[in-house]
C-alpha cells in the first residue's frame, strides 16, 4: 500500500474544500491518512496525484469517495452486553406515552451494520413499528449499499458470535439469505428509516431525538471537532434523551468544567442528556 | 536522552516478558510505553489489572484522544486499532482488523514510526503471527532504534523471526537484555 505524505493529505483536504465544498479538515489525521491509503489501493490507483485526477476528471467519483473514505461498521452486536443492557434496563423503562414520537438517531451510516442491528433489536422487542428511525450519510452511494442489504461474507461469522452473546430470541441466518456468491440482509427491517444525506456538521440533524446510537464514530473527528459536534447532539437530544458512544470514546468537559452529559451507565458508555 | 516513546509489540508468548518489563521499569521511567498485544476481542477487561498487578508504573487503556505521558503504559484496549497522532495523543479506530488483527501491532508502530521518527523505540517480543514485522520496519526506516526478542529464547519464535525476515534490526536481544536496555534510558 502507497503512503501519504502530511504535504498530500493537506493537499487532499483543499482539493476536497475547493471543488465540493466539503470539509474534511475536522477528520482525525492519522485515521483520514489511513483511510485514504486504502481509497487509493481500492481504485488501483497509486499517488496521491492520482486520486486528485480521479476525483476532478469523473464528478461521479466523489460520492463512491467519501462512501470508500468513511470507516464502516465491521461487525453487527458490538460489544454484546451494551445491547443486553438496552434490552433488560433501557427499555423497560419506555411506557407507552414516552414512545409516542419516539426518535432514534444514527448519525454515521456507511455500511449499515449498527442500523441493521438495532432494527433486529427492535424487532424482537415489537418495537420497530413504534418509533421512527433517522440514519445519517455522507454519500448516497452509502445509503444504496444499505438499502441494497449487501452483507459480506467475512463479516457474518463474528456477528454471528456477538448476536449469540447477546442472546437475541431468533437465529441469526433469519436475518441474511446467501447463495454461493452473496449475502444479502433481511431489508425490510429498514423499510421504515428515513434516510438523511449530510456533511461532517450535520446541519440536517432530526430534532428532539430520544436516543442516539453513535458508537465509534467521535474517534474519526479531531479533538475540536468531537467537541463541536457533542454540542449538536446535545442540541438534538429531547430533554433527558439519551446517548451512547464506543466504550473507549469520551465526553470531554468543556472549558468551564461543565459537561453536556451525565453518565447512567459508565461501563457500556451510556450518557443521558443533561440541562445546562 | 533523545527518545520520546518506547512501543512494544507481542502476541503469544509476550505476557510474561511483558510483565518482567513493568515490573523492572522505575517509577520514574522518563518515557511513555506504548503496548499493543493480541488479545480475545470480546474479553475487554482482565488483561489491564493482570498486566498491572506487577508493574511499577500505571498500566491503562487509554480512551480516544488521551494524551500520551512518560512513566505510563498505553495498553491498546480490546478490540480497537491503536495509532498515534502526532500531537502525542493517542487516536483509536475500529476500522477492519489487519492480519486478523485488532488491535494490529503493524498499524501502531507505523503510527508511532510517523509520529516519532528517529525518537521512537521499537521493540517485537514473541508471537505467533507475522504482525509487527512492517512496522517494525517502519520503525527502522524511520530511523528508530529497533529490538527483536531472540527467536531462540522466545516462546512462540513466528513473531520475531518474521521481523528478523523483512529487515535489519539494531539488537536482537533476550529478555533480560531488553530490560537493561531500557534501564539504560
């Protein structure tokens, strides 16, 4: 695999600003270096020049970009106690009138494994018709990928093992029907999620969202990035909303100490929207 | 003393030597020590408190973002790739795993090896899997000062033999010889 140079990657991010209007500054370097690497080996292209004729001689190009550019979800059920958690503390506590307009805000959708996930979650509590799921992209060619259920086949096995470990009450294979040469998921479970197309500062936002799932997702910010868009979220959130994060990400506090969060379950990284 | 961080790579095998390390290394240890091991990807805790319960200085997993300090010990936390920034922070990933791997011990010593250049250590205990062997060239081509366990002594040699394989290293050294290596800086 090539490797990018600080000089190519600042070179990129203009380009990007430039010709799309598209600001990728607010990337964490090292993962964005990476990610492009891998954007570049994907096309079989081998410079960083390259890239940048590819990018401006097919305007088509860019969409299938930022989708390649943008680290999808590697394996359904994450952290498997997070979801027993959801399952047997977050939502009993739900009564009827709290689901009414009940909202729910993935805000990185690439692959689509954390959205399909919560759907099988949802739909083995009969809650996936009771509320109303927004998942966020940065490419519509992401948002074809998920709606075309394309599952790979290298990634079934430890989402297999997770969804044992969270001893969801179906079988997995329900959820994928495969032949020789493909998986394809179980698609209408989404047949309700509205989809929304949106930049790194997520002006599209749905409103007044009673949970968002967005785990893994802060790492692929930089520092003054992850900070602008927690103050999104927290404007997004309904009052006590709640919001879940990778385990090893974190809430940092602001300038005068305060934070936007306070913690309901430290272990699985589960904060609730506080009033500030 | 030139050197800003010390990475130390390892997979089956390396917990004992690791713990030696810790457990040699004073208080005052003027680096920070960047440890990337394989580990089970669902058993998220246990391995920190193990590697903790003989280590002389503060063993932890960091979170997203942490800035790095001397005389602490980065263990990359389950599941997760660990880079390294080049503000001295640490950034994590959960991009696909690399060989099988995540964390991938390539994928920190390159970062490292960008962040670091010729200030970095690096250094390749046993294992049973090539992982480590690229970026531990990395590391060399950066200039960095480079540490093989020796193959004879390591208790899986698949590791460090690799390393041995792709580049030329600066010591290929046993345990012991490590320690009083890194006693030295």
């Amino acid at each position: 695999m090539i490797e990018l140079g600080i000089v190519d990657i600042r070179e990129i991010i203009r380009l990007l600003q430039n010709n799309f209007n598209y600001d990728f500054s607010s990337l964490a370097l090292t993962s964005f270096k990476y990610r492009l690497e891998h954007v570049i080996a994907k096309n079989n292209l081998n410079s960083a020049e390259s890239l940048y004729r590819k990018l401006i001689d097919q305007p088509d190009f860019f969409s299938t970009f930022i989708h390649q550019v943008c680290v999808p979800s590697t394996e359904m059920f994450r952290d498997p106690s997070l979801w027993r958690w959801m399952r047997e503390s977050y939502v009993p506590e739900l009564d009827d009138k709290q689901l009414i307009n009940f909202k729910i805000w993935l805000p990185y959708c690439v692959s689509g494994g954390e959205l399909y996930s919560l759907a099988i979650f949802l739909k083995e509590l009969d809650l996936l018709d009771k509320v109303k799921i927004y998942a966020t992209s940065f490419s519509h060619k992401s948002i074809d990928y998920i709606k075309s259920g394309h599952y790979p086949f290298k990634k079934i096995e430890i989402s297999q093992e997770n969804y044992k470990r969270y001893k969801g009450t179906d079988e997995f294979v329900n959820y994928y029907k495969e032949d020789k040469y493909n998986a394809i998921r179980d698609t209408s479970l989404i047949k309700n999620v509205e989809f929304i197309t949106d930049d790194f500062n997520f002006n599209n936002a749905p409103k007044n969202v009673k949970l968002i799932l967005m785990r893994n997702v802060l790492i692929y910010f930089n520092p003054n990035h992850q900070d602008k868009v927690t103050k999104i979220i927290h404007e997004n959130l309904s009052a006590s909303g709640t919001f879940i994060i990778g385990l090893k990400e974190q809430i940092r506090t602001n300038t005068n100490g305060q934070t936007l969060f306070e913690p309901v379950n430290i272990n699985e990284s589960v904060y609730k929207r506080k009033i500030v | 003393m030139n050197y800003k961080a010390v990475i130390i790579g390892g997979s089956a095998g390396s917990f004992q030597i690791v713990t030696r390390i810790l457990n040699s290394l004073p208080k005052t240890f003027p680096l920070p020590v960047l440890l990337c091991l394989h580990r089970l990807k669902h058993v998220r805790s246990g391995f920190v408190e193990a590697l903790s319960l003989k280590s002389n200085i503060p063993v932890v997993e960091p979170c997203d973002k942490d800035q790095l300090k001397s005389g602490i010990a980065y263990l990359a936390p389950a599941n997760y790739h660990m880079f390294i920034e080049l503000a001295n922070r640490v950034a994590l990933s959960a991009d696909e795993p690399v060989n099988h791997s995540r964390p991938s011990i390539d994928l920190s010593f390159i970062t490292a090896a960008n962040a670091y250049r010729d200030k970095l250590i690096g250094i390749i205990l046993s294992g049973a899997n090539r992982d480590g062997a690229f970026g531990l060239k990395k590391v060399a081509d950066n200039g960095g000062v480079t540490l093989v366990q020796d193959p004879n002594e390591s208790e899986v040699k698949t590791m460090p033999e690799s390393v041995l394989k792709l580049t030329k290293v600066d010591y290929v050294y046993s345990a012991d010889q490590i320690i009083r290596f890194l006693l030295k800086l």
